[in-house]
C-alpha cells in the first residue's frame, strides 16, 4: 500500500515494459472509495542517433573556421531532444530532433572532436562522433619527371610527367590539365604521373594537388616543347659545289643550326671513316680524288631535353 494519507507515497511499483495503468484508491472512514488513474510507460530502449554531414565517416578535414553538421534520431517512444560539444570547447541545442542540424559549428585549428547526443522522453540517451579537422594549410606539389626544369624539349609524344606531392594531413588528389583545358586526374597522389599527349610546338602544362581539406597547392608549370622538325645542316667548302684536290687529309666546313643542336658528325663511304666535327680521314691509296667526291656525309643530330635558343656550328670539318 502507499505511506501517508492526506499526503501519501508508493514506492516499488514494478513495471512492465511498454504501457502501465497504474489506479491509486483512497478509502475514507465510512467505506467510501475515490480513485485517480496514471499511466507510466517503461521505456529502457535507447534512441538512436546518426551524423550524415558533412560526412557519415568518423573523420573529416574543412578549410573553414566553421562546420555545418547535421543527421537523423529515433526512438521507440519519442526523442526529446538532440544536443552537441565540442572537445575544443563550445556546447549547443540541435534544430530539430528525428531529422536535426547545426549550423556554423565553431572549429578550432586542428582537431575537433565533436559529440552529439539524442535523449528521448524517458531520459535514455545515445551519442554519435566525427572528428572535424581545421586545415587552413595547403598541400606542396613539384614536378620533377621528366625534368625539374620549367621547360623541356621532345621529338616524341606522349610525354610523362612525374612529381610528389605532401601535406600537413593528407593529399586527396593530384590533376593536371594542358592549358586552356580542363584539369584532370593524375595517377596516384604523394607519388604521382601522368601521360600527356602533346602537339607540335609549345605545350603549357600545369598540374596542382588538393587536400583533404579542400585546399588548392600553388600550381607548377612545364613547357615541354614538341619538335619533330631535323636540324639543317650546310656544306660551306667551295661553295658547297663538289670539288677535287690533290691534299689528303682535306677540311670541310659549314653551318648547322636547331633549337638544341647536340652534335655534328661526318662519314666516309669510300674509307668507312667517321667521326665528330673537326676530325680527319686519310684518302685510300690508288684512289683517285675525282672518285671521292660526294662519298662523304656530313650530318648534325639534335638533343631532347631541357630547351633553349636555337644554335648555330661553324666549322664542322672533315678530310679527304
């Protein structure tokens, strides 16, 4: 029975789950009855809660000073209310409770481990976590394949570039594009390459990385230069009119010119002589000088690599 009358109490009513009706009977002296009816619902079933923004992962990287976060919660009976901390300090009340959200969550610089709580009406409670991280850093790409240099020359396409990539969390993606194009994804992120296909002449070629965080590394630029074009080459000696001569060996000059001359070379298909600019080749006894003529071939050979001005050689030579 419950203590007291006039101001009474019961203890120790045991509940089932779900819905209880629960009378409460007051008998006075002479028999008479009064009853008051409550019903008390036993709740012991814990609400659910669910962060699906700015991500459903346990982690998460933003440039900004603040986060949007929002979810859904659930209850078998009803949700009271949804709240929120952060372990870098600073509490509040979620809009809404089965779908709800906060708006402009302060972060602080670093690592923000924000808690939020669902209680329903019966005082059960369930939290949901994401770890927010402020990264104002952006991340530091550098090409280095096929050269460091800002520019390169090529005889053959497509060309690979190749770099690393870091960042104070991590790299999300490496892209590149050849300008005015569109970026595009590179293959892998803080070792990275790709396969550009070129066209003849200057190709700009920019590539930058991006964080987890959503911020931009200052672009790098390579101009690979596409030349497919040979070098010209120019016999000087007598005009460049065939010759005889009675000294043997004999010189020969000329010009050759490209944008990157790398050598000037000369053969002999009378004595199987060669050699590089400024070399010299003996006539082979018993042949006349009249049957060496035009048995030589002067021939200049371009570089690939980093580019620079056209080059001009005077006096690549040979000797009859």
């Amino acid at each position: 029975g419950a203590s007291g009358t006039t101001n009474w109490t019961a203890s120790g009513i045991t509940l089932a789950a779900g819905s209880n009706a629960i009378t409460v009977t007051a008998t006075d002296a002479l028999g008479n009855l009064a009853t008051d009816l409550i019903t008390v619902t036993y709740d012991a079933t814990l609400p659910v809660v669910t962060i699906t923004a700015p991500t459903s992962s346990t982690t998460h990287a933003v440039s900004t000073a603040t986060v949007d976060v929002g979810g859904t919660a659930s209850d078998n009976v009803s949700v009271a209310t949804v709240t929120w901390s952060n372990s870098t300090g600073g509490s509040g009340t979620a809009a809404g409770t089965v779908a709800w959200t906060v708006t402009a969550l302060p972060l602080a610089v670093g690592s923000n481990v924000i808690t939020v709580t669902a209680t329903d009406t019966a005082g059960n409670v369930s939290m949901d976590v994401v770890t927010v991280t402020r990264d104002g850093t952006p991340p530091v790409l550098a090409i280095t394949s096929p050269t460091a240099n800002p520019t390169y020359l090529t005889g053959s396409a497509p060309v690979t570039i190749g770099g690393t990539a870091s960042d104070d969390v991590a790299v999300a993606s490496v892209e590149w594009r050849v300008v005015p194009g569109a970026f595009a994804a590179a293959s892998g992120t803080t070792s990275w390459t790709v396969s550009v296909p070129l066209v003849a002449g200057a190709n700009v070629i920019e590539v930058r990385a991006l964080d987890t965080a959503g911020n931009l590394s200052a672009v790098d630029t390579i101009t690979v230069t596409y030349d497919t074009t040979a070098p010209g080459i120019v016999i000087t000696s007598n005009g460049g009119v065939d010759f005889a001569t009675n000294g043997s060996p004999t010189l020969l000059a000329g010009t050759a010119a490209d944008a990157a001359l790398s050598t000037v070379t000369w053969s002999n298909a009378a004595t199987g002589g060669s050699g590089a600019g400024l070399a010299y080749l003996t006539r082979p006894e018993g042949l006349g000088l009249a049957a060496l003529a035009g048995l030589f071939l002067l021939a200049a050979r371009r570089l690939p690599g980093p580019s620079s001005r056209p080059r001009r050689v005077i006096g690549a030579a040979v000797a009859l």
